[in-house]
C-alpha cells in the first residue's frame, strides 16, 4: 500500500503510552505496590497453613455451598493436586484470581448498576466492553508490562481488563430485567432510589448478578496461562516452561491441575448463586428420603365419626 495513505496509529499509541509512562509512573508505582501486598497476603493465607488445613477449609466450604458430594469431590481434587507436587503454584495462581476477580467485581457491579440506570451511560459503557471483550488477552500485556514492569502486578491488570465485560453487562441486564411493577409499588410507599436499587433491584437481580461474578472468576483463571508468560509464576509459568522445553507430563499435570480449580470455583459460585430455598432442596436431595407415613385403611377414612355428648340445658325454674 501507498506510504501516504498509511495511517501512523501505532505510532500514536506509542506516544500515549511514553507520555503516560513519563508523567505518571509514580501513580503506577503505588498501584503495583497495592496490587502486589494484595496478592502476597492472600498467597501467604493459602500456602502458609499445612496443606491438609486449607483442603479441610475448602471441602467444607464446598459442603456448605452444595453438600457433601461436591465436598468429597472438591477434597480429591485438591489432594490430587497436592500428590503431583503442584500445590504451591495452584495456590500462586488462586491467589492471582481472587485477587484479580474482586477488584474485577469491585468495579463491574458498580458500572453494570450505571448502565442500567442510565441509557446515555449504556450506550457509552457498551462498546467499551465490546472493545475489552474482543482485543486478544496478549494485548493487553505489552502496556501493562511497560506500566507494571514483569511480576504478577501485570497478569493482575491485564486479567481484570480482559474478565470484568460479563460482570458489566449481566449486572446491567439483571436490573433491567427487574419487573417495573415491583418498583413502582417501592416508589409509591415513598422509598428512595437508593432503598430501591438496595432492597428490591439488587435482590430481584441476584441469579444474573452472581451469574456475572461466575463469569467473571472463570476468566480470570483462563488468563492464568498468559499472566504466567510476563512473570507471574503460579500453573501459568509450569505450562510455560512445559512449551519451552516440550515436556508433556509437566504441561498435564499443571493443566489438570488448572481444571480442577475451575471446577472447584465454578460449582462453587454457581451454588452460592441460588437462593437458600434452592440449596436446601438440593442438600435435602442428596440425604437419604425418609419414606412416607402409610396412608390409613379406606375402611378406616370413611367410617363415620362417633356422635358428639349432647345435652339439652337446664331450664331456670319459674
């Protein structure tokens, strides 16, 4: 193509970052400094305990979130981690992903509720998430990495950037899909928006929301691969070395490894999700039924019930 038609957005881009870089580089210095004593506390929780501790902790987490099969499940599954000597990195990266899905959250459930308020803000916040949603994750990187330098700090950037479009738009559609009744009868007994959008949107809208918050876990953990190409250690950096050096055991144990924290954190949140009724019929399905009381003899039903005492009373004498 002709040089002159040639349009220089790469350069302009270039020039942005530079700029960004050289007057705010003490501003991306507090945020890594932040980001990082986020993450180094929630990796000391998880990997400081004893390991039959934590997977003690989270079976009964999953216990309660479901019930006991999902619990016995959950608890192989972390023993088969911990037997393939995989338990550190699988904690490094679950780490990153809560780390990196709460800030996500953090700021996804307040744009989602903006957006639902406000056609104008809808209509500026959607194709910004149009844009995050289908930029390719390695993008995200080359900014972050000149921003954040090589670390964690940067997977934690790029994978909120690339996790929190669905939080958005699921907050956005369960608030919009509130039925107008219900609200109109919270404004007619004089409630204000506030105790609305608290009391009856948020709840109403809960299935969607938490929806969103699953969506926005699960990515959060299929960036894990990529952040451990800038850095970040964890299953990410053993599936990396795995490429580098073609060794398939190693790549298949951090994989399944990899897969058994998304099913984990999946079912997890999908049952924390449901409402209470909806988990106790489930716990209830998964205990033995209790059978029925035995119907009475039909001879039995339909005998007539005995004839009440009946006294005339006493009349009062003249």
């Amino acid at each position: 193509m002709n040089e002159y038609l040639r349009i220089p957005f790469g350069s302009w881009v270039s020039d942005v970052v530079d700029l960004v870089t050289t007057n705010l580089g003490g501003f991306f210095d507090v945020v890594r400094l932040v980001f990082s004593f986020f993450y180094e506390w929630v990796a000391y929780f998880l990997s400081a305990p004893p390991f039959w501790a934590v997977v003690i902790v989270i079976a009964a987490l999953a216990f309660v979130a479901k019930g006991w099969k999902f619990a016995v499940g959950t608890a192989v599954g972390l023993l088969f981690i911990g037997t393939v000597n995989q338990w550190e990195n699988a904690m490094s990266s679950l780490a990153l992903v809560l780390v990196a899905s709460t800030l996500a959250i953090a700021l996804s459930i307040p744009l989602g509720v903006l957006a639902a308020k406000s056609d104008v803000a809808s209509a500026v916040i959607r194709p910004v998430l149009d844009f995050m949603q289908t930029t390719p994750a390695f993008v995200y990187l080359i900014p972050a990495l000149l921003l954040f330098r090589v670390g964690v700090v940067p997977g934690i950037v790029a994978t909120i950037v690339f996790a929190m479009a669905p939080g958005v738009r699921l907050t956005e559609l369960g608030i919009r899909g509130v039925d107008q009744e219900v609200v109109e009868a919270g404004q007619a007994f004089g409630s204000s928006p506030w105790r609305i959008l608290r009391q009856i949107q948020l709840p109403l809208a809960k299935p969607s929301i938490m929806a969103g918050v699953n969506q926005v876990i699960m990515l959060s953990l299929s960036m894990v691969v990529i952040a451990g190409m800038v850095g970040a250690g964890g299953l990410g950096g053993d599936i990396v070395a795995s490429l580098n050096r073609i060794d398939v055991g190693l790549g298949a144990e951090a994989g399944v490894s990899v897969v058994i924290l998304a099913i984990v954190l999946d079912r997890m949140t999908a049952a924390l999700g449901s409402d209470r009724h909806s988990r106790r019929v489930a716990r209830a399905q998964n205990r033995r039924s209790v059978p029925p009381a035995p119907a009475p003899d039909r001879a039995e039903a339909e005998q007539p019930l005995p004839p009440a005492d009946r006294r005339e009373p006493a009349t009062a004498s003249a």
